[in-house]
C-alpha cells in the first residue's frame, strides 16, 4: 500500500443503495443526491460520477465552491445550492449555472440583475420554514413572497421545499404536522397560479418514516451511504459505503506498570504488546475515542489505550500475537468476519455518524472500488497509476490471507 491510512469507498455498495431506495421509493420520486461536505466525506466529484451513472439526475450541495468543484470536474447535472448564498457570491453562481436556495427578497432582484447581465435564465428554489426554525421563508408568507420573486425577470423557479428538523424522532407528531403546513402553502399558490415544478420535503429520515412527504423529490444524504437514521420505521437492504483504515506502524512490548501516552491515562496492568497505529485526531479520529474505542486487528476487537493523539494512537494487541508492523487496522468497517459499525464508533465518540464522516480529513487518501478492486486513489499529493496497482496487490494479499485463515478453521 502506497499509504498508512485511508478510507475506501465502496462504489457498487452506492449503487445498491441507491437501487434500494428506489424500489423503497415506487414510481413517481426522483432523488436528489446531497454531495455536501464533501459528500459526507466520501468525495463530492467521485460520488456524483457514480451517482450519474446510476440515473441520479440531481445534486444538493450547501456552499459556493462545493457547486463549483462539480462543474469543474464536469458534472452539468441541476447542482442545488441548499444553503443561502451571500451578496459577494452571486455573479459566480450564475456563472457557474447553478441553483441557488433564495430567501432574501433583496437577494432574489440581485439574482434577477446578475442573470440579465448574462442573457440567460436563472434557477431558483424556495426552502418553507414549516418548523426547521433555521433558513427559509416563514410558511405564513411563502406565497406572496414566491409570488414576488416569480415575477422578477430572468427568474424561474425550479421547486419549492421544506425540511424536518426530527423525522428520525420517536414520536414523528411535529413532522406530520409541518407536511399539513406545507401542503396548505401549497393550495395557496395554486390560488395564485403559481405552480412549482417540482415539490420536496423528505430527507433520509422522512424518506423511510413519512410517506405522506415523499413528494417528487426525496432528498437523500445518509441512506444513499448506508446508514439507517434512528427510529427507521422501514428496514432497507443498505450497506456502509466507507471503510476507514489504518496500518500499524510499531508494535512495542511493556511491562506491567508502564503509562502509554499523553496525561499518562492508562497503565498497563499485565505484560503487553501496544501497537502504535498511524491515525490520530489530525485525520479525524476523535479524541473522545481514547480509552473507550476499538479497532479491529487480526479480525479481533482491540481496545483503544491511553489518550489518541493528533498523527497516532495506540490499542492493546496483546491478544493478536500475530500482529505485526504493516499489519491493516480497521476502525470501522470489515476485517476477519468481524466488524466495527460507524454508528458504534459515534457512540464512543458521544456524536453522530454524519460527524465522524464529514470529519475525516483530506490527509486521508481515498480508494475508490468496484468489484472489490480499487479503481481511483485520490489523496493530498493527487494521484500515480502505480499508486492504484499497489493498492490491488495490497487487496490481493488481504483476500488470501482471508482464505487462508478459513481454511484453517
């Protein structure tokens, strides 16, 4: 392997996802695809290559320079910019065609102005504030203010949409109650003649507990990376498209008594072996993690010892003796038939599994499979074709030394 730590995506567990989804779905639902923050840390442009491959007509991003590094890398799909958008970035929005999230009136006439510089019609979408209490337009007001925006020049409006601030709740009352809200700020631009194009409102969440809000879109982050929200009223087929993974890079043997790293948190109480594993806080494993997580060496759960630290962290692999220098580390994903899930590492880390992903940081190369073959290798120095056979022979060897092991059993 060209690298010490890494994540790897897994391309056709994409695409089963999103399959999955759609059968959930039924006829009449299109996706759009959120790709913010980096698509959770997966990797906007990559994903969305693989998404538009699997039919996936429509992207959500939440800033500026995330639609813009998609049209860079050649995505000419709608790009949706869910967040709002300053003053400053208006002209290089048009610019760049893609669709912004407006709420301003003020902002919606300099959208108006910027697209008559250009001569060429503008996309525009209306978020509802139906209960989110975060952006958008106060559901009391949203027709007349669409009205008004609808009626500026160079203007079109591409759909309107509300978001749920608790569709993975518990008790999903609110939720109900903000799609009867949303429904009437519907009938009342259908008073006014005005008809959106396209109407949405599910997220993951509501996606599987709401089906009263799946209207033409769904827009889907979490599930499409396989991963359940809590409180899932229907159980798809989905599998966790990333794996982190990281190597050990020193394996020391300690007597009783020894203190392992800053703070001197943990002493260790019987002769051990500590593996020195190259992953720390600085790639995105939280520090919350120390003394409490585990890992996989050697298909077997080792726990996290003493505080982790910002380039390394250690875990007790007294129990694998065969764990040497070299050896893969998995903090979530498979190993062995064992596994480490990312919702158990949010547990350890007191957060949420979009946190762990989103926080994995560039420092951490990205190998992208299909068929269980790495096929793009994206990392902080770019990319070397011999970086991508490295990685297929690492593959290789860690497939035989599966088989080997059953064999053994």
């Amino acid at each position: 392997m060209p690298v010490s730590t890494w994540v790897e995506v897994d391309l056709d567990r994409l695409a089963a996802n999103l399959a999955a989804v759609r059968r959930h779905l039924g006829p009449g639902h299109e996706m759009l695809l959120v790709v913010k923050a980096d698509a959770y840390g997966h990797g906007a442009v990559q994903i969305a290559q693989a998404a538009e491959g699997e039919g996936v007509a429509h992207f959500g991003v939440a800033t500026l320079h995330e639609g813009i590094q998609l049209r860079q890398a050649g995505c000419r799909r709608p790009v949706i910019v869910l967040s709002p958008l300053l003053p400053s970035e208006i002209d290089e929005a048009v610019a760049h065609e893609l669709d912004p999230t407006v709420s301003d009136l003020d902002i919606g006439r300099a959208y108006s102005a910027a697209a008559a510089r250009v001569g060429r019609p503008l996309r525009f979408h209306v978020e509802i504030d139906t209960g989110m209490g975060r952006t958008g337009v106060r559901e009391a007001e949203a027709d007349g203010f669409i009205g008004q925006l609808a009626a500026l020049p160079g203007l079109r409006l591409a759909s309107v949409y509300t978001h749920f601030p608790d569709a993975d709740a518990e008790d999903l009352e609110f939720s109900r109650h903000q799609v009867v809200q949303f429904r009437a700020a519907l009938e009342r631009l259908a008073a006014r003649g005005i008809h959106p194009p396209r109407v949405h409102a599910a997220n993951s969440a509501a996606t599987l507990n709401l089906p009263e809000a799946r209207f033409d879109w769904v827009r889907v982050g979490l599930i499409a990376y396989g991963h359940q929200p809590p409180h899932a009223r229907a159980e798809l087929p989905l599998q966790s498209v990333m794996a982190f993974k990281s190597r050990l890079v020193q394996v020391r043997e300690f007597p009783p008594g020894a203190s392992i790293s800053y703070g001197r948190t943990f002493v260790t109480e019987r002769p051990s072996r500590i593996g020195v594993i190259a992953v720390g806080y600085g790639h995105g494993l939280s520090w919350l993690l120390s003394n409490r997580g585990h890992m996989l060496a050697g298909g077997v759960r080792v726990p996290i010892v003493g505080r982790v630290t910002m380039d390394l962290t250690m875990v007790d692999v007294t129990d694998v003796p065969a764990a040497r220098v070299g050896d893969e580390v998995v903090l979530f994903g498979e190993q062995g038939g064992a596994s480490i899930s990312l919702e158990e590492v949010a547990r350890w880390s007191e957060t949420l599994p979009y946190e762990i992903m989103c926080t994995i940081g560039k420092r951490v190369t990205r190998i992208y499979v299909r068929g269980g073959r790495p096929v793009k290798l994206t990392s902080l120095v770019g990319e070397r074709e011999e970086w991508i056979q490295q990685a297929a022979d690492h593959f290789r060897l860690r497939e035989l030394a599966v088989a080997a092991a059953k064999r053994g059993h």
